[in-house]
C-alpha cells in the first residue's frame, strides 16, 4: 500500500494498481477512452491526464493517469485549470482525428462517383481542403507512402465509410479515434492480427483509417466474426450490425409468424443494460419482455441446446466404439471457432462433430417440424435468435442452413443482446418491474445442461451427463462436473468411463485456442473430446454481450450455475419434449432423419 493525495484528501491504495485505477477506487471516476484494464495502458486519447507530484517537489507535472504508477507521497490533481485545458484539448484533437477521417473518406467517395479525378488532382485538392480547415493539419499530409494508401483507400474503401463486408461486425472507420483497443484485443486475446495501425510514417496526423496495413475489407481478412473488438471499441467504430430496423418492418407488415429463441447466456446479461444486478432478469421476465416487443411465438434456444446434447453425446460415443472413426472430436457450437477452423485449422474439419449449433438447429426444427405440427407454410415464418455472439450472425448465412427444396434459410435474422437492449430502451419498457411468463411449447423447456451451455465447459458437462446416461443407463455420480468448470482458458480432465479413460478439454478464448493447438498433430495432442468457445469464458464473454465491465464475466458465471442447480430437471436426455420430438418426428439421435435436419457439413 502506499499513501497518495488526491485533490487534497489522504488515500491509502494498492501499490499494484496504476494512477487512473487507484483515483478510480477511491472514487474520483476519471473518464479514459483508449484504456481498458484488460488490455492495459496505451495513453493515446490523453483524457485520463491529472496534474502530479511527488512529496517536498514544487512544481506539478501532466500525465496520463493510466500510465502512471502510483507511489508513496503522490500528490494529484484531477481537476486543475491546466488539467482541464489539456483534457479539451484531448478531447478536441479526438473530434479533429473523426472528421478528418470523415472528410477524407467523402473524398475518396467523390473520387470513385465522377471517376474522373486523377489521383495527383484528387490529392491537391484534398490537401488545399484539408489545408483550409480550421483544423491544423500538418503540412506533410501526403508523401509517397500516403499517396499507394490513398490509392488503396479509393480503390479498395470507394464510396463505403462504413465497412459491412464481414456481415457480423462492421467497422464505421470515419467514428475511429485511434484509441487501438481494436488492435490490441484482435492480435492479444484473440491472437488473430486483423487490426494493425498503419505505421507511423504513413501515418500522419491520423488521416488513415485503421485499416489494416494490407488495406484489405474485413472480409478478406483472417476476421473470424467473434466480435470482441466490438465489445471493447468506445467510439462506437466498431458494431454489430444492426437488424432491429429490418426485424420493425417484418413485424409491422404483421404478414409473417413472428418467431423468437433466446440462448443460454443472454438471459443472463440483459439486465445490465438497464443498470440491474447481472443475471437479475429470470427467464420468465425474458419471456414477458419478448412478447412485449411484439414475437408470436417466445421459445428458448435452450431447448436445442438440449437436443444438440442427445446428437453430440451419440456422436461421441460412435466415435469412440468405432476404431476406425475419428478423434478427437471438437464441439461445433460455437460459430467463431468453426470460422477459425474453416480458415486457419482445416485439417481439423474431420474432427468437428457435424452437429449443427443450437440456434440452427432451433431454425431447423421451426421451419421444418414446428411448422407442419400448426399447419402453416415455413415460407410465412420469421425465425429469429437472440445471442450473446456476432458470429451467430454470419453462421445463420451459411448455405448449408438454406432449405435445398424452399430456398429457406432456417434462421432468418439475429439479434445481439445489445440490439435488444436497444429495442426495449426504444419502446421504454421497464422491464424489473416485468411479471414472469412461460416460454411457449414444445420449444420452451430445457433442463439444467443447457443453461450450462453458457459458460466455458458447459457443453462439455452437458455432453458428459448424457453420454454416461446413454452408455450406462444411469446418471452421471453427483452431476456436477467441476473439473470443467471456471474461467481457465485451458481446462484438462480425465475421466473413467467403463475402463476407458476419456481425455478432455475446454478451451475459450483465440489466443488461448491458437496456444493448445500448438501441439496439434504431434503424439503430446491426446485427447478424446475437446469443447472450443472462441471467445474468452465461452459465450457469457460472447462478442455480442453488453459492453459491461470485464469483471463481469466471473459474475454471469456464477449466475450460470445458481440457476442451472435450481432447475427441475438438470440432463438434456430429461427434457420431456426432446424425448417426444425424437417419438413424433426425428426417431432416433444420430439417426437418418437427425443427420438431415440436425446435422451439418464444412468447407475448408
Ligand atoms: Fe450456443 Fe451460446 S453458442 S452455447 O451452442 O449460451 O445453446 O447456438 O446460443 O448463449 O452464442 C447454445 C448456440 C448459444 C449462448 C452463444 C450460449
Ligand atoms: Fe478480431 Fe474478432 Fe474483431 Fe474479427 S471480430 S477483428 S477476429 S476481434
């Protein structure tokens, strides 16, 4: 502990934290843009600066609180004339870096519309403009490295300001204020490196957009839609794209069924929008707040969640009866980390179990099964999910999803748990005042297992209560599976199964997922089954969370578990209406009409 002064009052604070942490603690809520405590300093946006010096020293000194450490005898100011003219200053050199961005980008536009404009024309006449504002630019605006960005950013940027080729995320690069959260959490976490900042030469007075250094759209990118860049940007550059206008309009026509499926976590994160206690909305007041905005018909994702259990939990067993089938095998539940296998891991396409996700499978049941049970043409409904995840988006897209016959897709559109958030502040429902309401049926009960699924190793320990029930015929001892659970990033157990022993593993997290993979392929790889989330803690720190505080996730966890120990019943191969669906309609798990409607194939 050391001894600061802050604005003239004494504090006592951990010496561990820096300055913007330790002013923090004690209450003083100093606004930083570019600075997140899990990424650490940058000190590019300077609104965190504070006036400080050290004890018998006469003269204060300007720093970034963020990149301060604090020690013994400290003195601070948070809030001094001086302060307050560095930090309008910060703040209006970060509108500057916005519309020189924007002006930059509109040039580029007019550039592609008349085509007429060499790039030497097009250059002067940006430079004079830009020259000409009241904004000081510096004089060097364009050398030779600038002129092949410029011509990258007219040929490749054309008339778009707001990149939306991902499909899942966009990035508006006219809202960018070099913050680089984005870069650091994309190459840090993720250890994906779509991001760089254009190096320092080309650089110049921020007039690029943080593209990355290629110039390339997101699409062609390594990009595997995860989204976290979009949880932790605080410019709002970075988005999910939006769909709540599109879903307006389907709803207002009132021409279409109107159907919806919540998934396991982000009932667990809606409330802190609203500034409730995380995982404070039941699933009930989630049903309610549904019906509210408008669904026909409110079913849980859950209850798929169940379903993928009973064919993932087969499928496993399969495999390991079939000497000759393949392990390990990977769960495929998780959009972003089928992405990075598509693109970064093919040889591991064999070893995904060819379940389809949850939320596809609830869109392949809606369209295909519940549809002909009320009689209606698949063609008049719209099935939509609510995620914690972006990549849930783009997965919804993938052909395999598409109906060969109708032309279907199985999931029409997906919301994030911020564009529902977003859509209740718009209709101003106050949803803690909300009574609880039952899920429609039979896609409306889950068990416990599937609330699990919110968390890193949830479809491990699902998966595990099942395959031990459909070997064994009895339930897994004492359910509750703790050698899968938490917030590790690499989690390894064994487990005794009949004399066989299973090798598992739980992973979350790219950067984690790229560190386990190392060893891939050499004889230390020695697993049987292996459940990959590619965002950190699994989807509760899914991509399309609300951007809470980090130190949030522990707590959705923990949510995670109270509920899943109060649920009536707790294994997938409980669930009353899973059991009818497989009597009325699908058969058998794994079975012939499963593999078609509830399974799926990948392209490398
Ligand atoms: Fe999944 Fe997820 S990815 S675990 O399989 O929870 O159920 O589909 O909905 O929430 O995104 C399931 C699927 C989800 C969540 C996510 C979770
Ligand atoms: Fe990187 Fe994920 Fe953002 Fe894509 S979505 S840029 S992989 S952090």
């Amino acid at each position: 502990e050391v001894k600061i002064i802050i604005n003239g009052e004494k504090f006592r604070v951990s010496s561990k934290l820096n300055l913007l942490e330790a002013c923090r603690k004690v209450g003083f809520d100093i606004a930083a843009l570019c600075y997140h405590p899990a990424l650490g300093p940058v000190g590019t946006c300077k609104c965190c600066v504070v006036d400080v010096k050290s004890e018998g020293s006469t003269n204060y000194k300007r720093a970034c609180a963020c990149a301060t450490e604090v020690w013994n005898g400290m003195d601070i100011r948070t809030d001094s004339p001086q302060v307050r003219e560095q930090l309008m200053s910060a703040i209006a050199d970060l509108r500057k870096k916005q519309k020189n961005r924007s002006l930059i980008m509109k040039i580029a536009g007019n550039y592609d519309k008349r085509g007429d404009l060499s790039l030497e024309r097009y250059i002067k006449k940006g430079e004079s403009r830009l020259q000409s504002s009241k904004y000081q630019i510096s004089e060097k605006v364009f050398d030779d490295e600038t002129d092949s960005m410029l011509d990258l950013l007219i040929d490749r940027v054309s008339n778009r300001f707001i990149d939306q080729t991902n499909l899942a995320i966009q990035v508006d690069h006219t809202k960018c204020i070099d913050c680089t959260r984005c870069v650091n959490v994309c190459s840090n976490l993720q250890g994906m490196n779509v991001y760089s900042t254009i190096s320092t030469s080309v650089y110049v007075d921020s007039l690029m957009p943080s593209l990355n250094t290629k110039g390339e759209f997101l699409s062609e990118t390594m990009c595997i839609s995860c989204g976290q860049c979009s949880l932790y940007c605080p410019s709002g550059a970075i988005t999910e794209i939006d769909h709540t206008e599109k879903l307006e309009v389907i709803m207002k026509t009132k021409k279409k069924l109107v159907i919806v499926g919540i998934a396991p976590s982000s009932r667990l994160s809606l409330a802190e929008i609203f500034k409730l206690t995380p995982g404070s909305l039941t699933t009930g007041q989630c049903a309610h707040l549904l019906r509210l905005l408008g669904f026909n018909r409110v079913f849980d994702v859950q209850f798929t969640a169940d379903l993928t259990i009973m064919e993932e939990g087969t499928e496993l067993l399969h495999r390991i009866n079939d000497p000759n089938s393949i392990l390990p095998m990977f769960t495929s539940c998780c959009p972003g980390w089928i992405n990075l296998v598509e693109k970064q891991y093919q040889n591991i396409i064999p070893h995904l179990s060819s379940c389809r996700s949850p939320q596809q499978m609830f869109g392949s049941i809606i369209k295909n099964y519940y549809a002909k049970k009320i009689n209606i043409d698949p063609k008049d409904i719209f099935c939509v999910t609510v995620m914690p995840c972006t990549a849930k988006k783009k997965e919804l897209l993938r052909e395999q999803f598409r109906n060969p016959e109708t032309g279907l897709r199985d999931v029409d559109l997906c919301l994030t748990v911020r564009e529902v958030g977003r859509m209740v502040a718009k209709r101003g429902i106050e949803f803690s005042e909300l009574e609880d309401r039952e899920f429609d049926n039979p896609l409306g009960f889950s068990t416990g297992a599937a609330q699990l699924f919110a968390g890193s190793g949830g479809v491990m320990e699902a998966a595990v209560r099942s395959a031990y029930w459909l070997k064994f015929g009895e339930d897994f001892p004492a359910l509750q599976y703790n050698a899968v659970r938490g917030l590790k990033g690499i989690k390894e157990a064994v487990l005794d199964f009949d004399g066989r022993q299973l090798r598992l593993a739980v992973v979350s997290g790219g950067k984690n997922i790229h560190k386990f993979l190392e060893t891939w392929g050499t004889s230390s790889f020695n697993y049987d089954f292996i459940e990959i989330m590619a965002c950190p803690g699994g989807c509760i720190g899914g991509g399309g969370q609300p951007r809470s505080n980090l130190d949030i996730v522990p707590i959705r966890l923990k949510s995670v578990y109270q509920r899943e120990q109060k649920m009536t019943s707790r294994s997938s191969h409980d669930n009353p209406y899973v059991k009818k669906l497989y009597q009325d309609w699908l058969k058998k798990p794994y079975g012939e009409k499963a593999m078609m409607y509830l399974h799926t194939t990948y392209a490398p």
